[in-house]
C-alpha cells in the first residue's frame, strides 16, 4: 500500500513583503514596483503552500481539525490576491501621477472592507492581512508536523524570533489600558525562547518545545492582530457616529424650519414629526454600544429623510399651482383676453386664495382649474 502522505513536506514559505510608506503618503514608484513584485511572489508560493497543507490535512485525516484555520488562511489570501490586482491596475505599469500614488497608498493601507469569509466582519489592512496569514500557516504546518525535525531547530528559532518581533510591533499598538498585560504575555513567550535556544545550543532535543511555544506564539499574534483591527474599526465607527450625529442635529434644525414654513403655507399640510437627535444620547465608545447607536442614527436619519420629502413635496405643490397659474395667465395675455371680465375676476380669486396663509389647496386647486375653464371658453376657435 503506498503512503498516502506527498514525497515532499511543504515549503517554510517566507514572511508577507513589507508594504512601504503610510497611509495617505504619495508612494514612491520606486517602492510600489519592489513592493508589488515581492507581493506577487509571496502569493504564487503562499498559494502553493496552501495547497501543500491541505493535501497533507486530507491524507493525515486531520482536515475536520484545521479547516477553520486553513478556511481563514485561504480567505485572507483570497482579500490580498484581490487587492492586489486593484493595486496593479492602478499601477498601470508605472504610469501614475500623484494622485494615483496616493490611491495605491489607500488601497495597501486602507481596511480589506470587502474581503468576505473574514471572521465578525475582521477589517484589516493588506499588510496586516499578510501577517495574520503568516501566522496561520506557521501554525498550521506545527499542527500537521510538517516542519522538518531536529535539522529545522535552528530554523524554527530563527523564525520563532522573527515572529516576537512582530508580536512586539503588535503589542506597542494596544491601548494603554492592556498594554502592561499584553507585555507581560510577550515577556513570558521571550523567556521561553530564550530557554529553548540555550538547551539547543547545549545540543539537547527541543523540537517537543519547539512546537507548543509555535502554537502559543501564532494564537498571541494573531489575537493581537484582530484585536487591534476590531479596535481600530470601533474608532471609525465612534467617528463616524459623531459625524452623522452633527449631520443629523444640524438636518433636523433646518428641518423644524421648513415644517414651520410649510405649515404656515399651506393648508392641509403634512403633520411629521421631527425626530429629536438629542434623545439618542451621547455617542458611546465601546464596541459593543456603536453598532446598536449606529443603527438608531440610521434610523433618524431615514426618518428625517421622509419628513423632509413630504414638506417639500406640499411646499412644491403651492409653488407649481402658482407656477401654473402664471402660465395659463401668459397665454391669456398672448391671446389678448386677459383683461375680460370673467378671466381677471377668476385671476384675481385665484390669487388671492393662493396668496393666503395657510393656502387652502383644494381650493386653489379648483380656482386655477376655473381659469383655465374660462380661458378654454374665451380662447378663438
């Protein structure tokens, strides 16, 4: 019977390229041409990789304990590979002005919003997405054994510290509120590293600790990763909310106004109420508490949206009845029978109604329409 499992173990594979430069910088082209050649290559032998690690997951018959890693790994290259091909397109093979620098810039640092199969709708950047994608499958090939033994040690401790430093960029970005704890985590991961490089250059056996400090060091940075991308997406909403919050004060003042001018207008008028933005409350700055905020916001903000149509609407009504007035009036004149007896008496009646305040519509309604009775009947045949 043959081994199920492939003549050779998947590649190491090689950390995400390091994006250049900062959100809202202008890229130089220089940068962007490395940069997107290195992203190229890093997806070409990524997906190989993965390929690789479900192979060997279906023949070990393990698949059921990895899929959910090995679905997010495939998620997040899938939101790079697509990104990527935004970023080539607006490359355009060099052919960028400033403007399309800074677009590329937006589109590397800028949230993966559209990336679907992310867990609780995970926004992160490319270059964050390529890290998280590096640490799963670091983790993976530990869970499927697939990192070469005791010959690998010093490979394995060379990206052991490799994969601290990011952890450590990754602390300093937490709030200062957990960043003591999560330097303590990082202190203890660091102390074990440094334990299991002094007993392997002693020559003892440390692949039996190699692979639970792996493990441990992947799920920290990773936790970190999504914690700070969650965090970072509840600032923008917090934002956000406060934005439409203003938006929305200011739309409901203005609002009250045109009800008031609407209601002094015309009679019927419509009779909505303008919803109250102060009675939301302050916006909240948890993440729990936005998304519920948000919604309500959105919820006034459609409920101004319709207020704000139907007292238009009844305002327009007045102003095109007069509107039509004038024109039946224009041609009254055009055809030398404005100043008959029945016409100017239905004019001036006409008028005055539409001039009253409120305006009786229905009523002005059916005077205009007299109008034009009496100018059909004066109009030569």
């Amino acid at each position: 019977m043959t081994d199920p499992m492939p003549e050779q173990p998947p590649s190491t594979g090689t950390a995400s390229p390091v994006a250049p430069g900062k959100l809202g910088d202008a890229l130089e082209p220089a940068d962007v041409q490395r940069y997107l050649a290195a992203l190229d290559d890093w997806l070409r032998g990524r997906r190989t990789e993965l390929d690789d690690l479900d192979q060997a997951a279906l023949a070990s018959g393990r698949g059921g304990e990895v899929a959910g890693d090995m679905a997010l790994a495939l998620a997040l290259w899938k939101a790079i590979s697509d990104r990527h091909q935004l970023v080539l397109a607006t490359w355009d093979g060099g052919r960028v002005l400033q403007q399309e620098r800074e677009r590329i810039s937006a589109l590397i640092w800028g949230r993966l919003d559209g990336a679907t199969g992310l867990p609780g709708g995970l926004a992160v950047s490319l270059p964050e997405a390529g890290r998280l994608c590096d640490a799963l499958v670091a983790q993976l090939r530990t869970t499927l054994a697939l990192v070469p033994g005791a010959d690998a040690s010093a490979a394995r401790i060379k990206e052991l510290r490799a994969q601290v430093e990011r952890i450590r960029d990754q602390v300093g970005l937490e709030p200062v509120t957990t960043r003591g704890q999560a330097a303590d985590k990082l202190a203890e991961l660091i102390l074990r590293l440094d334990s299991i490089t002094d007993r392997a250059e002693r020559g003892a056996d440390v692949g039996g600790l190699l692979g639970p400090l792996e493990n441990d060091a992947t799920v920290y940075e990773r936790d970190l990763i999504v914690g700070n991308a969650r965090r970072r997406d509840a600032r923008d909403q917090v934002l956000s909310a406060r934005e439409l919050r203003a938006d929305l004060e200011q739309r409901a003042a203005a609002l009250r106004k045109l009800a008031d001018a609407c209601v002094a207008t015309v009679d019927p008028a419509p009779r909505l109420a303008v919803p109250d933005v102060d009675a939301l409350g302050p916006v909240p700055v948890t993440p729990e508490e936005i998304g519920p905020y948000r919604h309500r916001l959105d919820r006034v903000s459609q409920a101004l949206e319709l207020a704000q149509r139907r007292y238009s609407d009844a305002l327009d009504d007045h102003t095109e009845l007069a509107g039509l007035l004038d024109a039946y009036v224009a041609k009254a004149r055009a055809l030398g029978v404005a100043d008959h007896q029945d016409l100017a008496a239905s004019e001036q009646q006409a008028r005055s109604v539409l001039d009253r305040r409120p305006s009786p519509m229905a009523v002005a309604q059916q005077l205009v329409t007299t109008y034009q009775t009496w100018l059909a009947k004066e109009t030569p045949r």
